[in-house]
C-alpha cells in the first residue's frame, strides 16, 4: 500500500457489515495489531465503524495457564446505513 493512503481508506476497504476481529484486520493489512486497533477506535469514536467485546474461544481448560492471556477481544464492523447516531 501507498504511504499516502490514509488509515481510514485503508480499514474501510477491509471493513464489512459482518464482525471482524482486529487481529483478522491486522493480519489482512500486515500492519501491527495495535496501530490497527487504535485507528480503529478512532474511527468507533467518530461513529463510522461499530465494536463489540466478545469472549475469545479458549483451548486451555478455565484457571489453567490464563496468566497474561487475553480473554476477551474487540470485533469490528462498519456502522450499517440509515441508523441514527447516538445523542
């Protein structure tokens, strides 16, 4: 990708009206997970992308090796057409 495309136009060509997880975005865009997630927020802040937490499948039985792993994860998608902003 150009170094001149912006972060937006770079995330609305990966975003769709299903839920993706930024690590899937991150992975697409062989960009770092983290840069991915704060442009991400940015544009959730600016109404233009929806986020939803959702618990992460685990393969590890409960209370076993879980120290520094996440549980949780941000899935992402962009904000359906004709819904009202929030006041």
């Amino acid at each position: 990708m150009s170094e001149e495309t912006s972060w937006d136009d770079r995330l609305r060509k990966m975003l769709t009206d299903e839920w993706q997880s930024a690590d899937v975005i991150a992975a697409r865009l062989n960009a770092k997970q983290f840069t991915v997630l704060a442009r991400l927020k940015d544009m959730m802040r600016r109404n233009l992308v929806e986020r939803r937490i959702v618990k992460k499948p685990s393969s590890v039985p409960a209370g076993k090796g879980r120290v520094g792993n996440a549980i949780q994860t941000a899935e992402f998608r962009r904000m359906p057409l004709g819904r009202s902003t929030p006041d």
